[in-house]
C-alpha cells in the first residue's frame, strides 16, 4: 500500500476506483488515457537527485574497495544513468528505444539524452546476492574463528535414508552443527522443515541464522524453547563481534 499510495493520490486515478475490482473497461480506459499514464510514470520514477545518486556512489565504491582489497574481487562495473533533458525523470530502455519520454511526453534521442556516469553492481554479484550463497560463507567463516571446519551448501543421508540439503555444516572435536540461512522472507513450514532435519542428521547443535526476524511471535517461541536451535536473528543488524559472541554464547564456549 504505501508503494502504490502515491499512485492512488493522482487526480486521475481517482475517478476510477472500479479498477481494483479488475473492470474490464476501466482498465481498457485507464490504458488509453494519455496524461494518466504520463501522469503515473512520473510518480513511479520520480525525478533524478544528481546529489544523492553521487552520494550513493560514494559509499558503493567505499564497500567496493573494500572488498577488493580483502577479496581481490570488484564487485562493481562502470554505467550510466539515463535521464529525461526536459523532465529530469530517469530513462527506461523501453523509452528510449520508442524514443520518447513516458514521464513528459516528450520525444527523446541519442544526441538530447541527458547521461550521468554511475558505478552499478555486476550482474554476477548480484545473482550470487540473490542466491544467499554469501550468507552461508559469512556463517561459516564466523564458524571457522572458532576453530569448525565448515562446507557450504552440502548434502547429508539421515537416519531415515533422506538425503538432507544443508546450508552449512561445522565439525569440531566430533561435535556436528547443521545451520539453515535466510536473507528474505520465512514461513512457519520453513522452521519445521528444518526441525526435522536436526533429528534427522543426528546433529549436536543448529543454527538457524536470519538477516532478518522470525514472522511471528509463536514460531520465534518456538525455536527459542527448543535447546536444539541456536538463534541467530536480525543478522543485518549485527556487527561480526557481535555473531562471534552470540555463537560463543549458544555453543556455549568460554571466552
């Protein structure tokens, strides 16, 4: 609702409220309506903030340098921002190939393009983002300080005869962990699912590590009564001396 509040706020998008209800003529009219469509590409894309885009590049090369510096990887690529010579708005590829500015109306070209030199994140950097694969290396290099031998990403036969897919296994001194990894959204059946592959494996301790929150209090109970689970939640918020103590904590090791 707030993504689409400022839509619903148009002087156009008032006078059809039978929309939402997915009427098929409405929708036929809205799509024909010239300033409406200007109208709500504007509030969709907004206009350009040269400063702030500068801004934003700034701490993505800081990160990016940083990470080069450790990894000897770079993790960003030079682009451009196109953007709109009469209304500023950024510039769709679709626009520019129909050469004209849904925003404004007004017809653009190679030569009026207004062009901003930017850094953007590689596309391969972002499929591994997307992937979670980075968040399983985090846990089990935060794992390997404490003296486990990790993998990633491995398979694991149960008792039962299941082979299991876990996101990070650690060993030490004959002690197992098996961990779950999320960066979005869980449900309930994904804490379960999980449960059952603890007993299943056998597992000494588990770890179920979140860049963000449980979705509600009665699975957040839950896991916090089963000793089985060590609970890594809100990781997004978290500071690696502050993992390190949180799994020394559960792993129960002595400072």
């Amino acid at each position: 609702m707030k993504l689409f509040q400022p839509l619903m706020d148009s002087q156009f998008v008032k006078g059809y409220e039978g929309v939402i209800k997915f009427e098929e003529e409405k929708v036929k009219e809205m799509a024909e309506n010239k300033e409406l469509i200007q109208d709500l590409a504007f509030r969709v894309k907004g206009q350009v903030d040269e400063k702030f885009v500068r801004t934003y590049e700034e701490n993505l090369l800081s990160i990016s340098e940083k990470f080069e510096e450790k990894t000897g990887v770079k993790i960003v690529v030079p682009s451009n921002l196109f953007v709109c010579p009469k209304c500023n708005a950024r510039l769709w590829d679709k626009e520019i190939t129909d050469k004209k500015c849904l925003s404004c109306n007004s017809p653009i070209n190679q030569s009026n393009i207004k062009r901003i030199p930017v850094y953007r994140v590689h596309e391969g950097i972002k499929n591994i983002w997307k992937s979670g694969l980075w968040f399983e290396a985090y846990l089990a290099g935060r794992l390997n300080k404490l003296g486990y031998k990790t993998w990633t990403g491995v398979y694991v036969m149960g008792a039962s005869g299941i082979l299991h897919e876990i996101d990070v296994v650690a060993i030490k001194d004959g002690t197992l962990i098996v961990c779950e990894c999320k960066t979005g959204k869980i449900s309930r059946n994904d804490v379960f699912n999980f449960y059952t592959k603890i007993g299943d494996t056998k597992a000494h301790f588990s770890i179920f590590a979140l860049i963000g929150s449980f979705p509600d209090p009665q699975t957040r109970d839950f896991v916090k009564r089963n000793p089985a689970i060590i609970r890594l939640e809100n990781m997004g918020n978290m500071d690696a001396p502050e993992v390190l103590s949180e799994l020394k904590q559960g792993l129960q090791i002595k400072a």
